[in-house]
C-alpha cells in the first residue's frame, strides 16, 4: 500500500480495520466524516432559532413597558434595534421563555447576549464565547 496507511487483519487474514498517519488521515477526515453521516459531529451545531418561543412571549407579555427588539454586544460593540428585522442577522435568538429571559448569540464574536425582563427594568448580561468543547475535541489527535 503506502506509508500513509497500514491494513490491520485478525489471524485469519480477515481486514479487521486499517491505521493511518496522522497526515493521512487529515487529509481524508472530512470525506470519512461525510461517508460515515458524521459530518456535523465536527462542524459546530446550529439550532434554529426558537421563534414560537419569542412570540409567545410576546403574546403574552405582561411588562409594563412595550416589547423591546434592541439587542447589543459588549463584547465587540455590535449592535442593533430590532433584531428579527435583520437580514443576515447580527444576533441569533438563541432561547427565549415566558419569564422573559431572552438568549441571543452575537454573529460577529459569538457572545452570548441574555437579556432579563423585569416588572421595572431590562438587564442585560454579555458573556464572551468560549469554544472550550471545540478545544478539547481537537487535543486528542
Ligand atoms: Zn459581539
């Protein structure tokens, strides 16, 4: 064969599996990954975005202040005033609930934006984006 992979048979001559280099098998990973149905197990999950939640919510919002749309990054600085309405977004709507906690994530730095809705105020909490599961992932080759 080649250097790059190494045929592994049982006693009986049967192919049990093959070993590759780690430059081989970077080099085929992707199109294994593919074959095999795996290949979002390597890229980052991408949820849709919980929009019935959000409309629930404001279907049945009981704050005394209107259904507030701005969402803005801290982190990065990106920002906007009515989020749904953008086309590309620049926040994904990452969770929303009827206590009126409402998760984006940033498009431009991956922060997580939550904001919280009280009876009298809006907080809102920026936390940088953290790729520690990528991380890990790529440290075992
Ligand atoms: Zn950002």
């Amino acid at each position: 064969m080649s250097d790059h992979i190494n045929e592994l048979f049982d006693e009986d001559g049967n192919l049990i599996g093959a070993l590759l280099t780690a430059e081989a098998w970077t080099a085929v990973k992707p199109v294994v990954l593919a074959k095999l149905g795996l290949a979002e197990v390597a890229r980052p999950e991408v949820m849709p975005e919980p929009t019935d939640d959000w409309e629930t919510l404001k279907e049945y919002w009981d704050f005394p202040y209107p259904v507030d749309t701005d969402v803005a990054c801290e982190h990065c600085g990106n920002a906007t005033d009515d989020w749904a309405a953008d086309d590309p977004r620049k926040f994904r709507l990452t969770a929303a609930n009827l206590a009126g906690l409402v998760s984006f994530q940033c498009q431009n730095c991956q922060a997580k934006v939550v904001k919280k809705h009280f009876k009298d105020t809006i907080t809102t909490e920026c936390t940088p984006f953290r790729d520690d599961k990528v991380r890990s992932k790529e440290g075992r080759y």
